[in-house]
C-alpha cells in the first residue's frame, strides 16, 4: 500500500472521529455504521496481508502431505493388482486341474498327465515337450488331449520326454465327423495358411453333405490313433459350392480348436482302453 494512501485514510478516519462528537446519537449511529462500511475493505485487506504467509506455509505443508499420500497410495494399488493378478491365476489353474481330476476319472481310457515344459517360439505351433517318454510307456502316434478336447499327437519320443504334433499343425490329420450333420472328413492343421491364426480344416467331404457353423467336429475312431467322440473343434466357416471354393467331389470348411492351443500347460497321453 503507497504512503499516499495510508495518510488519506488516516485523514479520514481522524475527520469521521472528530465530527462524531458534533452529532447527535442517532446520526452517530449512521456515520459509525458508514465509516465501518467505508474502511471493512481497508481492514480485510490488512487482514489477508497478516494470514498470506501463514496461509501459504500452511497449503505448501498440505500439499506435500497429500503428494506423500499419493505415492503410498499408488504403491499400494501396484500392490494390490499384483495379488489379484496371482489370486486370478491360482482360480484359473485350480479351475483348470479340477476339470482334469473330473475327466480323469469319468474317462473310459487310460491316461497319463503330462505337464508341457518347452514351446519353441520359432515354433509355436507345430510342437510341444512334454515331461513324459517311454519310461512313462508313451509312444509315438498316442492322442494327448485334454479334459476339453483334442491337442494333437505325439511324436518323437524320448526317456523322459517327448514330442507332441499340434491339431493346428498340416502334419497332424484326424479322422472326424460333425456332430449334427455327420458330414465325415479329414481334419488337418490351417494355421500356416491363415496367416498364423491356430485354425484347422476339414476337408475331403462329401459335396452332397452339409454341415453348418456351430457345430461340433468330434474325432470318429477311424484311423487307428484317436479314440471315437473326442471334440475337435467347432465348425467356424462352412461356405456354399463355388466356382473358386468347395468345387469337385468335396467341400471343405474351417473350424476353431476346442482347446486354447496358445495355453497349454497340463496335457494327458491316452495309452489305451481301461
């Protein structure tokens, strides 16, 4: 505030005490109530001169308080995503080895639970190790599936492992039928040609015969290597006759494996009948 202003407001005030005393009580009154009208905006400025520093120290202490807040809080969020995140799997693996438990002991064959141990990346959809071999008495050519269908069949067989050929892999061909239309066919790996998306085809079906999307693709014993009524996959593309597609003797159609062959983590080896 410049000096010419506090002596004009000094002036002021002097002259409203002064002329108090002349008056009578009512106008006193007025001019008290006038005078405080006139200086309130002078008091209150005053007053935030007085509390600004106090003020200030007061929000910068709360602000740094609250900063310190956030970073506990954010790390405890961290925390807690990370225990969600490994509770979630625990359900999902106890889910996943509880259906095999179930399948297991509702199955008519005798199985050998596998767990995968390698995936080759360059791979990933061709092959799969398993921590089984032939002192587990696998042997090439077996069904490894799991409780929610087909995953394919082994191939190289070690003492303590062995390999196992996809369902999405063009090596690997299983006899089928589908569930409602009974159209027969031969399933045989896709991916390669679908741009690495794990798909199968059925080919070599009759072209009289028509299947349609949604249905059920099971396994029909023929063959020699899979057993009858295990689910392949679902039927995901059935296009009509066409100059370009489905011309000749057959028609043939897509389907979508019935197990996430990117998640694979426990298999069973069917070595035979019970």
């Amino acid at each position: 505030m410049s000096k010419p202003l506090y002596y004009v407001t000094g002036t002021v005030v002097v002259l409203l005490a002064v002329g108090t005393l002349f008056l009578p009580t009512a106008k006193k009154d007025s001019l008290r109530h006038f005078s405080l009208d006139l200086l309130s905006p002078v008091i209150l400025f005053y007053d935030g001169i007085r509390e600004k520093p106090e003020n200030l120290t007061a929000r910068f202490r709360d602000a740094a308080s609250l900063a310190q807040e956030n970073v506990v809080l954010k790390t405890r969020n961290s925390e807690l995503e990370m225990e969600n995140i490994r509770l979630q799997s625990i359900q999902e693996e106890n889910t996943r080895l509880r259906e095999m438990l179930n399948f297991r002991n509702s199955s008519n064959y005798k199985l050998v639970a596998c767990r995968v141990v390698e995936r080759d990346v360059s791979n990933w959809w061709n092959t799969v190790i398993i921590n089984r071999g032939w002192e587990d008495k696998i042997e090439p050519g077996l069904p490894v599936v799991t409780a929610r269908g087909v995953v394919g069949k082994t191939d190289t067989v070690g003492r303590n492992t062995a390999r196992v050929i996809l369902l999405v892999d063009e090596a690997c061909k299983i006899s089928a039928v589908t569930e409602n239309s009974q159209a027969q066919g031969i399933v045989s790996g896709a991916t390669a040609s679908r741009g690495g998306t794990p798909v199968c085809q059925i080919n070599f079906v009759n072209r009289t015969t028509m299947f349609t999307k949604g249905e059920r693709v099971l396994t029909t014993g023929l063959g020699g290597t899979f057993p009858p009524n295990l689910i392949i996959g679902t039927i995901s593309e059935a296009p009509m006759l066409s100059p370009d597609r489905n011309f000749g003797l057959y028609r043939e159609g897509t389907l979508e494996p019935a197990v996430d062959i990117n998640n694979l983590d426990e298999v069973f080896v069917i070595l035979g009948g019970k």
